[in-house]
C-alpha cells in the first residue's frame, strides 16, 4: 500500500523554537507538526448534522474480511434496503469465505482479492454507495479517503485514524466530497450505554465531571498465535509502537455523554506507561525454539499499561486505559461521575448512585433502566421479535446506519467524532515518549463545537422504518 499511514514526521529541526522544554526530552514535533495542521485547515463545510441525499437502496462494499468484516456483513445482509455488491480480501480463501455465507441470501457479491491494492477496484465500482472498512486499523484512512474520493460514504472500525496527518486528511475529504465517514464506535449502541446516555441528557448525573474507560482485555495468546490476525499485525504494533493504541471502547461513550465536539471539546492530554512486563519475555522465549518468532525477539513493545488523561475544554477530565496483556478478567471500563449521581458499568453488573450512600439497590436500578430505556433501544427489541434473533450493539449499530442513509438522516458520530476519538492513538503514542508531557487535542471542527447541535437521537424522530429480514 502506498499508505498515508506512517506519513514521517520531522524530529529535531520542527522543535526549534520550544522553548519549554529542552529538546533533548523531544522524540518527535508531533506536538509543532499538530499546531501547523490546525491553523492550516480550513472549515470548506460543516459535516455536523450533514444529511446526504437519501438512498432507496444502499449499495455495499466490505473491504477486509478477517475475523471482523463477516460479523458486519452478515448484519448488513439481515437489513432491508441493503444490496451487497462487492467483497474485497486480499487473501482469496477469506474473501472467498465470506461469500459463501451469503449463500441462501439475496447478496451475490463479486469479490477483489489476490492482491493489497484491489480494494480500489471496489471503491470505483458505480453500484456502491458505501464501504464498510475491516483491515487493520492502520489502513483505514487511506481506504476511507479513497472511498469518499470516488463518491462512497464510508465507514471504517476503530480506529478511523492512526496519524493526526491522517485525521485531518480525513476530515478535509469528508468536507469537501460531502460524504459520511463514521467510526464504527459500536460500545455506543450497547442497551447500558444508551440508558445511561439518555439519563445523562436528562440531567440525572447533573454536571458531568469525570468518565473513566478503556479496554483491558489479555489478548497474548491472539496476538502471539500465528494465524489468529492477518500477517501478525496487531503484534506488530505492539512491537513498534507506544501509547493507548486501542482507545475506542467506552471512550466514545464518554465523548458522546460529555458532548465532545458539540458544546464541549478535547483540550489536552498527558499519557502514561508501564514498561513491558510481559510481551517481550514471551517473543524471546517462543524465538529460543522457533524461528518465526525470531523478528520479534528484540522488540521494544508498548508497556502492558497506558493511562491517558484528558481535559476537556470546559473542565472535565478523563481516564482512558488500554491493557492487553495483564492477567485479568476483561473489564471495558464505563464510568460517568456526575454532580448528581455516578454510574459505573463494570465490572458486572452496573451500578449507579444517587448519593454519599454507596450504590442504589439491584431493584432501584431496574426501576430507572426501565424508566430510562429510550426508543432506539425500544426498536432494538422490535427488530428482535421480527428477525428471530437477538439484535446486538452491533446489528443495532449497523441497523440505525443503514437506516439514517435511507432516509437521508444526519449519521449518529461523524467526521469530527471520528477522528477526535482516534487522535488519542498518535497523541498518546508522542506524550508517552516524551516523558508524559502535555500535548494539545487538535479542534477538529475548527470551533464549530460551540455550536454544533447533538446528534445520536435516541429517540428516533425521524426515520426508523428500515424493515429487517428474518435470519436465514
Ligand atoms: N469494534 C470491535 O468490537 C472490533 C472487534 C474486533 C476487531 N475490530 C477492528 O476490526 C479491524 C480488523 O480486525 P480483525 O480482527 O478482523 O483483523 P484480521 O487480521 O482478522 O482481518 C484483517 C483482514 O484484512 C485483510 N487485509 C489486509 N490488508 C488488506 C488489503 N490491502 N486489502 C484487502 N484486505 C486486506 C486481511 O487479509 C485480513 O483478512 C481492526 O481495525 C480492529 O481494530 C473491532
């Protein structure tokens, strides 16, 4: 791939001139380089609340077919309105996979695979109207930036963007072809994230002071085994990088709760990291007796523990934590501490408080989940009864998507939300190398956070007549 990702970014000559800490404490100009590209964007168009043309018919391309791609692809083929044309894969066997899981469907997708640019082939394809992205996350932006330069709303998992080049490459594609490019930020549509939002937007918490998220989850024996992800990618990242390379989860949720980017916006952080523990150890001792594992022996891997904390604009603050290699039960971190109440989604079950009085009774919280439980989630359980199945974050998500093209609504996280959430990757990556040093959270709405209206209507005002077919 010719690859945005990686874009380099200058070391010493960038640096000169900041004057607050010597340059020898200064691995990178990330924090300059960061400065330049904010004054250097211009507004062409603000994609918050944009609503694009509605589509009768959503034309779909997915491009990666791993372990992630066929989860979304079986939910968009469940999904009325939904037409997927085109699988990309450059290894044919997955793409190939894919495909015959659509059997039985009405999907007859013609696939690209056999080599790591064809993807572009898909994005060209005059029948498609919106690309589902599931590589690694270091290809996104590139393939999402094609896709909406060759006319695509585009969706990518997480993260969007893995360089701040990257992010505001994005958002300069975003606005100035007019398409819809969206995180897959799906912790957002799980039932307990939506309650809670809808609690929050009611004042329940009161003002919102501190969320806490991450995800921690040990991921040594995938991220070692050998054919569990594409070419070993995710070790490799952990091998050649630093900082919370996973902030996603709950981190969204967080944003969406504190109205990042509509009313409030990322300030700064400062990043923190264990050293490794555990990673290094295990890729010399697999090395001693095989030789696969040889490129990773001398590896200076990511710390076991990275803990950013962020203020915000407006004087929140929070913690996001990624842990992938402690042994512990997962635990994807929700916290939100409010002046009227704190709710705290894990570890299970979910507890909220009202008071000095430690957590509310098991029936109390039922009572206001009940109270709570807002119409998209109401639509979750709808869809359930007519597809025959349980309807997941992720269906939901894939659902509300669909649903808001068809009908040519404004998306639940755009652009703006995509890339701000993502810039913690690259953020976090430059403070740990610089002795946790602050660095600023560029503004990508270039101010346009002051006013921007919320998105994510819980209450689905508009739209929601998008039928689901029964499970095949
Ligand atoms: N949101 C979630 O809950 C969640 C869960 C799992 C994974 N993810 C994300 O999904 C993405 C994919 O993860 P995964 O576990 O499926 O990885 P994977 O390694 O299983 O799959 C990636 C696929 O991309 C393909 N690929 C690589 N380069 C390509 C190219 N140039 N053209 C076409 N195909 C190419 C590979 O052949 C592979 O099949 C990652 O970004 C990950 O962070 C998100």
């Amino acid at each position: 791939m010719t690859g945005l990702a990686g874009v380099g970014i200058a070391g010493g000559s960038i640096l000169k001139g900041c004057a607050s800490e010597p340059d020898t404490n200064k691995k990178s100009g990330l924090d300059q380089l960061s400065k330049q590209l904010e004054k250097s964007h211009v507004q062409r168009f603000n994609m918050s609340g944009y609503a694009a043309p509605r589509l009768d018919t959503v034309g779909v391309g997915i491009i990666g077919l791993g372990n992630r791609g066929p989860n979304h692809m079986m939910n968009a083929s469940r999904i009325a309105g939904v037409k997927i044309n085109a699988l990309c894969d450059m290894q044919p066997e997955k793409a190939e996979s894919a495909k015959k899981m659509l059997a039985g469907t009405d999907h007859n997708p013609e696939i690209y695979t056999g080599n790591e640019e064809v993807w572009k082939k898909l994005c060209e394809r005059e029948d498609i109207d919106f690309v589902i992205v599931t590589t690694p996350w270091y290809m996104h932006a590139e393939m999402a930036v094609y896709a909406m330069d060759h006319g695509k709303h585009a969706a990518t998992e997480v993260v969007l963007a893995a360089t701040l080049e990257e992010c505001w490459q994005v958002v300069e594609t975003a606005e100035r072809t007019r398409k819809h490019c969206m995180m897959l930020g799906n912790t957002c549509y799980g039932k307990f994230s939506m309650v809670m939002l809808n609690m929050a937007r009611q004042g329940f918490f009161g003002d919102i002071v501190h969320g806490d998220c991450g995800y921690i989850a040990n991921k040594m024996k995938n991220n070692f085994s050998k054919d569990m992800y594409w070419d070993m990618w995710w070790l490799k990242q952990y091998g050649n990088r630093k900082g919370n390379i996973y902030p996603i989860h709950g981190f969204g949720w967080v944003a969406q709760m504190m109205d990042i980017n509509r009313g409030d916006k990322l300030d700064f952080l400062i990043s923190v990291e264990s050293k490794d523990f555990g990673m290094g150890g295990r890729a010399k001792e697999l090395a001693a007796t095989d030789d696969f594992y040889k490129p990773f022996a001398d590896k200076d891997f990511r710390g076991n523990i990275n803990t950013s904390v962020i203020k915000t604009s407006k004087g929140r603050t929070i913690i996001v934590q990624h842990d992938a290699t402690t042994f512990r039960p997962p635990t994807n971190t929700q916290g939100i501490y409010g002046t009227k109440g704190s709710v705290l989604g894990y570890p299970p079950p979910a507890r909220i408080s009202k008071g000095e009085d430690g957590w509310i009774s098991p029936e109390e919280y039922k009572a206001l989940e009940e109270k709570y439980t807002p119409n998209i989630v109401k639509k979750m359980d709808e869809l359930a009864k007519v597809s025959g199945s349980d309807v997941g974050g992720d269906l939901l998500m894939m659902w509300r998507l669909i649903d808001c093209l068809r009908n040519g609504l404004p998306l639940d996280q755009d652009v703006y939300d995509g890339v701000s959430w993502s810039s913690i990757l690259p953020l976090s990556e430059w403070s740990v190398n610089n002795r946790s040093y602050p660095i600023d959270i560029p503004d990508f709405t270039v101010g346009a956070w002051e006013t921007n209206k919320r998105n994510q209507d819980l209450t689905i005002a508009e739209g929601g007549n998008t039928k689901m077919k029964k499970m095949v």
